[in-house]
C-alpha cells in the first residue's frame, strides 16, 4: 500500500465529512447508525493498544459506544399511554424522539415539495 498513515487519516476525515453529509441528506437508519458505531469501535480498539491514558479513556468510550448499540439493535417497551406522566417523562429524556426515529419506515429528512409542470410550461 503506496498510502501512509496520515494520508489514510486525511482521508478518513474527508470521508466522514461525506457521511455526515449523506447522513443528513438520505437520514441515519438504525443499520447505518449500528455500522458506524462498529467502525469508531474497531478504531478505538486500535488506539487503546498503545496503553495508557488512551486505553482507560477509549475503554469508556468503548462501553458507551457498546450501549449506543445495543439501543439500537434491542426492542422498546411499549410506547406509554400518549399524555401520561410516562409519555411526558419519554419526551423529556429523548426516548420518543428515538423511537420514532428507530421505528420509523423512512429514515430521510423532509424533502422540499416537488414542483409540478403542467402542458402549458412546455
């Protein structure tokens, strides 16, 4: 491989700019989300190997990036009766929102409405 490491750094910079970009484009689907989190894992084990502060501090990132996923991946109890003190307590702590973006069909952000073109543009 011709590339160094820091011309593989650089890249991957480049690279996730781009998903972050597509991501808020196309929308992040649960299976996208669970990807993603793997590669910043596999980077993290990688870091970590060199000891020290990296390794106490990745391990952490490491176990919050294993719950984020497993939030993902598990199922949600039943959604709560809808103006419950269990509904107000879901909105307030991000779990409804994360339900329906998890549960959602479509994982895209709203498009602009589509312009209609009658027989009289032409």
């Amino acid at each position: 491989m011709d590339a160094s490491l820091t011309d593989l750094v650089s890249s991957l910079g480049d690279t996730v700019v781009d998903l972050l970009e597509a991501g808020e484009t196309e929308g992040w689907s649960p299976s996208t989300a669970d990807d993603a989190l793997s590669f910043v894992d596999v980077l993290c084990v990688a870091l970590a190997a060199h000891g020290g502060p990296l390794e106490s501090s990745l391990a952490q990132v490491r176990a919050h990036i294993a719950a984020a996923r497993r939030g993902v991946r598990r199922d949600l109890p039943p959604a709560p009766r809808r103006g419950s003190a269990a509904a107000r307590a879901e909105e307030q702590d991000g779990t409804a929102r994360f339900r329906a973006w998890r549960d959602a069909r479509v994982h895209q952000w709203p498009a602009p409405p589509r312009v209609r073109r009658s027989s009289l543009d032409v």
